[in-house]
C-alpha cells in the first residue's frame, strides 16, 4: 500500500497555474482568425491551430508544465519548465498563422487570442516565482534579463512571427514606429531627468528646512492627485498663451498640444518620489556618521557631498525608479494631446477596432517598463551593499 507520505502535496502558485493551463488548453482559443484586420475574428483552439502531430506535441508539453508547477517545488526544474513552455507555445502562434492562413490570400490576419496569453502568463508567473525562490542576486537578474531579451530578438529575427498581424501592423508602420519610439524614451526619460534636476536640491532644502519640506511636498502630492488627462489639458491654455505671446517659445516648439505639455505634465508627476525620496533618504542618515564627519573636520557642503548623499543614495534611487516606471505607462496617454509615442498606436488600434495594433504600442510599453523596474532594482541593491560597505 503506498503510504500517503509518498504522494506530493500540492504547490498552491503552482495549482493555480495548472488550472490556469487547464482553463487555457480547454475553454480558451489559442488563435484568432479575421478576413481582414478590423472584421470580427473566429477563434481556433490549440489542437486546430496546427497540424495535427505538432498539436499533440505541443499540448504534451503544455500538459507536463501543468504537472510540474502543481507538484515540483525545485526551482531550476520550475524554470526549466517555464522556459520549456514559453519555447513551446511562441514559435507555435507563428506557425498557426501560417497554417490557417488560405495560400495567397494577403487580407486575412491571425493574432494570438485568449488561450496563447493565458499560456504565456502562467509560464511567465512560473518563470518569476521560480527566479524568486532562487534568490539571485543582481547581477545575476542582469543576464536573466539580457537572456530573455536575447531570446525574444531571436524570435523576431527568425522571422517565425512574420505571418502573426501584430508583425504585419509593425512591417506597416516600421519607421512611424521607431520614430514614436524614440519620442516616447524622449518624453520619459527627458522629464525624469528634469525632475532629477530639480527635486534633488529641493529635496536637499526640505531637509533642511522643514517649513519647506512640509510645503513643497503638500504642493507635490496635490499635483500627483490630478488625473493625467486633465492635467494635460491645464496645461493647453497656458502654453498655447505663452506660444502666442512669445514667439522665442514657439520656435522651441512650446505649443498647447504636442510634446510640450506632456513634458511638462510628466515632469511635475515625477518630482514627488524624487524629492519624497531624498528627503526619506537624507532623514535616514544616522547621526552617529553625520558627527563622525564633522569631528573629521568636514564643511557641511563635503559632509553633504561625501557622506550624506552617498548613504541616502539607494533610497533616492528607488524614487528614480518609481518616477521612471510611472512616466514610461504614463508617456502613453501624451499621444491624445499629439504628443506621440506608442500612444499613438493605442488609441489609432481603438479607433479602429484594430486589436494588434493596440498591442503594437502596449506591449512595447510595458516591456519597457519591466526592464527598467528589474535594471533600477539590480542597482538599487548594488548601490545598497556599497552603502552598507561605506557605513
């Protein structure tokens, strides 16, 4: 008789991930069909998306990862699993596209439907609780990153998504779509580095000066409660007077829609974890360090340079991190106002009932904001340990 302590107890992330797989194998198309690019599509399950040989393979696959996130608890046997599956279902959605696809017809497009998403978010979500249990560090993270980049320019490079209508709307529009892209780095990361520049020494005197911490940071918080449509339309009647009054302003491209007010609408939303930050960061300090360097003989300025500010750092930088992430999903809204950016393909894909086309600006949006969120934290925790080191 087996005994019951030989039977494997339930993983509780990994059963839910397994019925995720189940619901996804079972009740969810993988693909969907259209005739064209805005009709309403048909949905094909996984075993009709494909011929009939590599449908059976894949879903043997899919079934195994289900087994193994419900019952194994090894990490690296999780990850394996995880980058298995993900292995699987990717080239899959590229091959189903032509396999359903009628030869010659250039009008019909197929894109990944319910069932392909909610496979790739369970074995995404096994490929971070598995990376958790592993406890990397962060250089470790880095080439976790770096590798699944790799992989991901590998598949767009073999070319085995090209009959997919997310890479048909991206062929399209190739050069709008660089040229936005750039416009959106521009408007998250340029306002970023505005609010650097200013909230560091503003955060720096509300330090000091605690009748202006109390102010500035109330003022701060009032900003960051306004939704972000309707601040960027404050924004329009200001600017749009200040172009007219000052031509000096609209030849530097000052307008009251455009990338003027989304600049500015951004960079005042960043200035609240700048300056909260470095006001937390510098409070942290321990006095005992602050009256070691002064008994060193050090002038407040080389004290604040060469003590403070290092040992706060890992704190500032978590609300560089907070502002970046923030402007890179909030750049999208800029593209109503005519700011540009993936935003514009967002709401163009609404308008036009096109679904891959809004995927065309969302997904490159949110990967730039998973990069930067793991990249910021991997320096945060280098900057930490160099901190701990100093103290």
């Amino acid at each position: 008789m087996t005994s019951l302590r030989s039977i494997p107890s339930l993983d509780r992330l990994g059963s839910v991930l397994a019925l995720l797989i189940g619901v996804a194998l079972l009740a969810a198309p993988f693909i969907t069909y259209r005739a064209n690019r805005i009709v309403a599509g048909e949905g094909r399950m996984l075993a009709d998306a494909l011929p009939s040989k590599p449908a059976v393979a894949v879903i043997a696959v899919v079934l195994a990862i289900a087994f193994c996130a419900a019952f194994v608890r090894k990490p690296l046997v999780r990850l394996g699993a995880a980058a298995l599956g993900l292995a699987a279902i990717l080239p899959a959605a590229g091959w189903s596209a032509s396999f359903v696809t009628p030869d010659g017809n250039a009008f019909a497009r197929v894109s990944p439907s319910t069932g392909f998403w909610l496979l790739a978010l369970a074995f995404a979500l096994l490929a971070a609780d598995a990376l958790a249990r592993l406890r990397l560090g962060p250089w470790a993270r880095l080439l976790a990153l770096a590798v699944a980049a790799g992989a991901v320019a590998l598949l767009l490079a073999s070319g085995a998504w090209d009959d997919l209508s997310l890479l048909k709307e991206y062929a399209n529009r190739a050069d709008s779509f660089w040229r936005e892209a750039r416009r959106h780095l521009w408007l998250a990361l340029g306002s970023m580095a505005a609010a650097c520049l200013v909230g560091l020494p503003l955060g720096i005197l509300g330090h000091r000066i605690r009748a202006m911490r109390i102010a500035v940071l109330q003022g701060l918080t009032i900003v960051q409660t306004i939704p972000s449509i309707a601040l960027f339309g404050i924004l329009i009647a200001p600017l749009g007077f200040l172009a007219a009054q000052v031509p000096l302003a609209a030849a530097l491209g000052i307008h009251g829609i455009g990338a003027a007010p989304a600049f500015i609408a951004l960079f005042l939303y960043s200035l609240l974890p700048v300056v909260a930050n470095t006001v937390t960061g510098l409070d942290q300090v321990p006095a005992a360090v602050i009256d070691a360097a002064r008994g060193m003989g050090l002038s407040r300025r080389q004290r604040l340079v060469q003590v403070e500010l290092p040992l706060a750092f890992p704190v500032i930088l978590a609300g560089i991190r907070i502002a970046l992430v923030q402007n890179l999903g909030l750049a999208t809204i800029a593209a109503l106002i005519g700011g540009g950016g993936f935003g514009t393909f967002v709401f163009q894909g609404i308008g036009q009932t096109a679904i891959d086309l809004v995927l065309l600006g969302a997904i490159p949006t949110v990967a730039l904001s998973f990069a930067a969120a793991i990249v910021l934290d991997a320096i945060i925790d280098l900057t930490q340990r160099g901190a701990h080191d100093r103290h």
